[in-house]
C-alpha cells in the first residue's frame, strides 16, 4: 500500500474565529495551535503546513486564573548587557492586548521556519472587530 502525501499547495484551507473573550488564556493557545498545526485533518503531516487559517478576536478580554494577573511575568532582552526587561500580565496585556496570546500560541508552535510560518495564518486582535469577513470564518467554540 503505498502512502498518500498531500502537497501544501494542493490542501483546501478554512477559515476559523475564536472569541477570546473570558476564556482562559491556555484553551484558547492550545485549541489555536491545534487549528494551525492540521492536527485535526486526516492528512496531516508533521514537517508541512498543512492548517487551516486562523482569527482570534478579543485578546485584550482572555482570562487567567488565580494570582496570574500579577504574578505570570513575560522576559524579553535587548541583546545589550543587563538589558533584561520583564512585565507582568496586567501591564502586557495593557500596553498590547494581543500579546500574552500571541506568546502563547507560538510558544505551543515548532520553534523553526515552520512555526513562523504557522503563526503567519493565525490573525490575532484585541477588539471584535477584524478585516477578514469576506472569508467567511467558520466560528469555533474552546
């Protein structure tokens, strides 16, 4: 039996949106990575871009349990020496609303070209409104 590989230029793509809304900041990653990834189709193949497209709406409103509001800290260096800079999630999601779910979903992506590529199909905002109606996104519950 011979297997069957599906080229990326030849896989049919959807469009999906997730209300981010009072959902916890974890489902919404993992049900998002999930979407990018093509975990869910039958032709999927690890080392190709084989998902589907992806809108995230009302980042700036995701949840998070607990004491995480000031206490889940984000680091980023400059490249210079003592240039570590660190904000909490309270000031992240402040200062850019779209953030702590961006972080979050590539983080649940490969760390390569591909992962770029993936998080290239995953549109992320922080209000309910997107640019991307006329491809008609199928909604998808967390």
């Amino acid at each position: 039996m011979k297997t069957i590989f599906v080229n990326e230029s030849e896989q049919p793509r959807k469009w999906y949106i997730i209300d981010a809304a009072g959902k916890p900041l974890g489902r919404v990653a993992a049900k998002a990575a999930a979407i990018l990834r093509g975990k869910d189709k039958v032709s999927f193949t690890p080392s190709q871009n084989m998902g589907d497209y992806l809108v995230i709406i009302n980042a700036g409103k995701v949840a998070v349990s607990g004491n995480k509001t000031e206490d889940k800290m984000y680091y980023r260096h400059t490249g210079f020496v003592g240039g570590l800079k660190a904000n909490n999630f309270a000031t992240l999601i402040e200062r850019h609303p779209e953030d702590p779910v961006r972080l979050a979903v590539s983080g649940m992506l490969p760390h390569n070209r591909l992962g770029r590529a993936l998080m290239g199909n995953c549109k992320i905002y922080a209000g309910s409104e997107h640019p991307h109606a006329a491809q008609n996104p199928q909604p998808m519950d967390v």
